[in-house]
C-alpha cells in the first residue's frame, strides 16, 4: 500500500515537482551566468595586469628590476590557478606551476603528456622550450554546473511528460466513469416510464392503445440511446442533416417533460423550418443538443425560467444558440467549464459540456464556446453548412 500511497502523492504533486525543478534551474543557470561573468572580469583584470608586468620587464633597463618584475608575473601565473609544465629541449621538465609533482619527480612526465592530450603544448623556438598547460578550475567547474542543468532539465521533462500522461489518464478513467453514469441515467429514465405504463395496463384504468403508444415511444428512445453509445469509438457518419429540424426534435422531447406547476421551464425554439443543412453524424449531434439543454434544465431547477433554442445561418457557418436566464457560470468554473468531472451543479456528474464540446469540436470541427455566464448562460455551436449538392448532369 506504501507505494501506491505515494504514486498517489506523487501525481497530485506532480505540477508543483515540475515548477520546483524549473526554479532550481532557472537559479543554476544564474548562477552560472553570474559566476561567470565574474570570472571574465577577474580574468581580464589579471591579464591585464600581467601584460603590464611583461611589457615592464621589456622597458626596463635595470637587471635587477627585470628579475623582481619576472618573479613577481611567475606568482601572477601561480595565483591565476592554471597548470602548467615547462620542459626544456629534450622534453625534461624544468620549471612547473600549480601542479601536484615537483621537478624532477618521474609522475610529472605522465602528467605532461595527459596535458598535452587535452591541449597541444606551446612551443618557444627562441629558447627550445615548450609550455604544457591544463584547464583553469573554473573549467571543471563549469563542467559540473553544466551536468547539473542537464540533469534538472531531463529530470523536469520526464516528470512533466509523466505528470501530463497521468492526467490524460486520469482525465479518461473520470470520462469512463461519467459516460457510465450519463449511460444508466439515460436508460433509467425511458425504463421508468416503462414500468409505470406497465402498472397501468395491470390496474386496467387507462386505454391499452394509449399505453401501448407511450410504451411505444419509450422503446424508440431506448432505441435512440443504444445507437448513441454505439456510435462511440466509430467513425463519425456524414450525412445532410437539417440543423433547424434536429433541434425541433430535441425541443419536441424535452416539451412533455418540462415542470409545469412549481417552478414552471418554458422552452421556446427559434429555427427556419428546416434549417441550414450541414454535414453531421445526426445521432451524435442531437445527442450534444439534448446535453446542452439538459445543463440549461439544471440551472433553472427550483426556480424556473425560459430556454432559448435559436438556429442560425452565418455566412459559411450556422449556428446553434442554447440560453437560459438562470444564475449564470460562477468565473471560478469559467476556464474549466469543459473539462470532464466539473459541475455546477450539487452531486453533478460534469459529462455534459465535455461531451457536447467533443461531438461538436472533434467530431464536427466546429466550435462550442460559453457566449456569457454573468445573467443566465449562452452556449453557442457554431458548425460549417455543407456545400450545396452538385446539380445532376441528366438533367440537362
């Protein structure tokens, strides 16, 4: 149980690990940054002054002076850290800086030959010397800082590309979940119905021609809802569907249903006859109709209210306006309003809008934005008109 605890922690941890390690590297490569520059000015300073001390041993006339200011450039060359092995015509060294060997001892060949494998050696035809020298310390450390960046930023791009497949899946199991419940929502409530027409027909009161039409009509709905979850996972089909009688199709379920009494929806629609014709899986997108009228429902419950179903033609796209005078969108949700699991509503299963938005977006390649949420919401997809049928050639 401890390491699935702490996968748990690990996954709700995972966007703050990604921000730390990118802070950790943004403040390495400052420090980097930092440090070097600091040491090119350091470096400067000192070649500048060794430049001076060579250019006043050059000028000046007195041998003992000359001596001094020599003295003084090879402590320069020492304080300055660098390696550095100086042999003589016969490559035995004679004279070393900032190494661990003194002249003389049989190491210091080796050491003079690793050298030269990182940087071929200076040579000084004058005197028949050469001058075997190494990397500054700041090398290595750079080197190091280096691996360490390297290291935080693999590291970062493998948690976040971890952190970002957990979310899918997580996003996919919570859709898994919903669309399970959407499912026994939409068969319980034509299953409901059912059983009560049944009680009907055993108390003998009502027609049996009457029951057997509701009976009827809650079997093509069940119907309605085997074919929507078939549909999923398959291609989407490409049929000429009339956008205006879609939605009257909608309205027409939804009409019988609406509270009426306490808290009375009154749902009016707003379409031409037929309406713009697009090319749409028919099933599919009355499905995210009916999703978005049902989210409208739930806005108005224990209030009341009015629901607007307008169909539109603009220019090359037309339109489907869903709008309510309820509460409104809380701004808290606005961002998220379409991502699967969010609600507004107690105990809501927030399936809706995610599906409505991927039937209209990925299925249809359209658009479905929130239009407004402060007084009531509107929600508007916006879907391309299929182009007009090319006349028939027989006809001329």
């Amino acid at each position: 149980m401890a390491p699935r605890r702490l996968s748990r922690r690990l996954r709700r941890a995972g966007p703050e690990l990604v921000l730390t390690l990118v802070v950790v590297f943004a403040a390495v490569s400052f420090w980097q940054s930092w440090d070097m520059a600091a040491y090119l000015r350091r470096e400067a300073r000192d070649t500048s002054r060794i430049f001076g001390r060579v250019v006043a041993v050059l000028a000046s006339p007195s041998p003992d002076e000359s001596a001094a200011m020599l003295l003084s450039l090879n402590a320069a060359i020492r304080e300055s850290g660098l390696p550095m092995v100086i042999t003589g015509e016969d490559g035995v060294p004679t004279l070393t800086a900032n190494v661990p060997y003194p002249v003389g001892d049989p190491r210091l060949l080796a050491l003079v030959r690793e050298l030269d494998r990182d940087n071929p050696p200076i040579e000084i035809p004058e005197v028949g010397q050469q001058i075997h020298y190494g990397a500054l310390p700041i090398q290595q450390r750079l080197m190091w800082l280096t691996l360490l960046q390297v290291g935080i930023l693999f590291t970062a791009v493998a948690l976040g590309v971890w952190a970002y497949r957990t979310s899918v899946k997580r996003e996919r199991d919570l859709l898994w979940v919903a669309m399970a419940r959407e499912s026994a929502h939409q068969l319980g409530t034509p299953l409901m119905s059912a059983d009560a027409w049944v009680d009907r027909l055993a108390e003998g009161t009502t027609p049996p021609a009457e029951i057997a039409a509701h009976l009827r009509a809650d079997l093509e709905r069940l119907q309605r809802v085997a074919r929507r979850f078939e549909r999923i996972g398959r291609p989407a089909r490409r049929d000429r569907v009339a956008l205006g009688a879609l939605v009257e199709r909608v309205a027409a379920y939804f009409q019988p249903r609406l509270p009426r009494r306490a808290h009375a929806v009154t749902l009016a629609v707003r379409a031409p006859e037929a309406g713009p014709m697009i090319s749409a899986d028919p099933v599919l997108l009355e499905w995210a109709v009916e999703a978005l009228v049902r989210n409208a429902l739930d806005a108005l419950s224990g209030r009341g209210g009015t629901i607007a179903l307008t169909v539109q033609r603009r220019g090359r796209d037309a339109t489907i306006t869903v709008s309510d005078d309820g509460p409104g969108i809380p701004p808290s949700v606005r961002a998220s309003l379409f991502e699967p699991g969010v609600s507004t509503k107690p105990g809501g299963w927030g399936i809706g809008l995610a599906l409505a938005r991927r039937i209209v977006e990925d299925v249809h390649r359209g658009r479905l934005d929130l239009a407004s949420g402060g007084s009531g919401a509107t929600f508007v997809a916006t879907l391309p008109v299929a182009p007009d049928p090319e006349p028939d050639g027989d006809d001329a």
